[in-house]
C-alpha cells in the first residue's frame, strides 16, 4: 500500500529469555496502534488477520502483528490454549509498544481471533490505562473467565451467525463485561467468515469501533 512503512520488529519477553518476532506497518499519520493477537495454531502470518490488519491501515490506524508463541513452544498443545500465558504475550507487545517512539504516543486497541480474543481481553484487564478498546472476532471471550469483570477497555464481539455453539459462548462472556460494548452477529457467517462479504463485514464494524474508541 502506498504511503505505508513497514519493518520487522521483535517482542521481547524477558522472564523467558525470548524474543517474539512481528510487524509494525504504519500508514501516514496514523489514528491509533491495532494490535492483534492470533488464535489457537496460527500465526503473525494469518491470512484473515492480515486481511483485516490491511483494511484497518486503510482506515489509519498502525497495526502490530506478532507471534504469542515460539515455534517450540508452539509445538505442545497446552501452550497454545493457555490464555494466562497468551494474555501475558499481548501484555509485553503492550510494553513494547510503550517503549517504541514510532508509536508510544498512539491510543491502542487489541484485535483478537479464535483463543487470541481471551489473551487480548485478559491483556487488556490487566492494562487498563493503555488499551483503549477490543475488538474480538470469531472469538473465544468467554475463556477469559475471571478477567472479564475487570476489562475497562470498550469491547465489541463479533461472531459468525452459523458458528453455533460459539454464538451462546459470547453471549455468556457479552453479559460478564461490564466495560461499553457489543455483540454484533454477522448473519449466515460461519467460524472463519469465509463466506463472500463476511470478513468485510467485520473489517467495517472493527474499523468503526476503533474509530470511535481510539483517540491519540
């Protein structure tokens, strides 16, 4: 995309003697940082992450992709479904980026799918004063249990109106935040909104969320 930059970053975790690789692409001028934090067996690299992550450029807002997870680690199922472990990776991107001159002056929002909604929301309980709003697509809210009653951020779920079983799971963790938000249910849409117009829909109403939530 013209007037964009980009460039490798890399997200430190000190407790584990690691460093979690990703991507800061800024548009020019740029509204607020998006930060996103994937679900269960993907990746900085998801194709619908970063699909939505190009639009939300388009619409202003810098956008963080990163992964929560090594690739050893990776590797053993229970890392990949451990939201205190997760949230606590979306945690050090948050100091990361309040470290980063490039953006540290940006309001920020977390965009999280699948598992990687429950880490951004537990993030965001334990980060009040930094994440402004969430946005949670396809998402597993209600796996962030006990730190939804704490989440101050304004949250949006937005969940498929066919992906049974998880529409009831976010209308669980939709009447335990107790923040501003909204469940929208994007009609005849399945788990991964692969239907024509569907992940366009989300990217509308994320965009608009973040709009009127991110103010730098």
């Amino acid at each position: 995309m013209e007037n964009e930059t980009a460039r490798p970053v890399v997200v430190p975790v000190p407790e584990a003697n690691i460093a979690l690789p990703g991507e800061l692409i800024m548009p020019e001028n740029p509204k607020g940082l998006v930060i996103f934090a994937h679900g269960s067996g993907s990746s900085r690299m998801s194709p619908r992450n970063r699909f939505v992550a190009g639009e939300l450029r388009r619409a202003g807002f810098a956008t963080l992709l990163f992964d929560l997870l090594t690739e050893a680690e990776a590797m053993d199922r229970a890392n990949v479904f451990d939201i205190p472990l997760l949230g606590s990776r979306v945690g050090h991107a948050l100091a990361w980026a309040d470290a980063e001159p490039a953006v540290q002056d940006l309001a920020v929002g977390l965009f999280g799918a699948s598992t990687g909604a429950a880490a951004a929301l537990v993030a965001a309980a334990d980060r009040p004063d930094v994440v402004a709003a969430v946005v949670s697509r396809g998402g597993r809210p209600d796996l962030a249990a006990e730190a939804l009653p704490r989440v101050r951020a304004a949250t949006l779920l937005i969940v498929g109106g066919a992906d049974h079983g998880v529409i009831e799971l976010n209308e669980a963790a939709y009447a335990a935040l107790t923040s501003e938000a909204r469940l929208d249910i994007v009609p005849g849409a399945t788990h991964l909104f692969e239907e024509k117009g569907a992940l366009e829909t989300v990217v509308e109403r994320a965009a608009e969320w973040f709009g009127t939530h991110l103010r730098t």
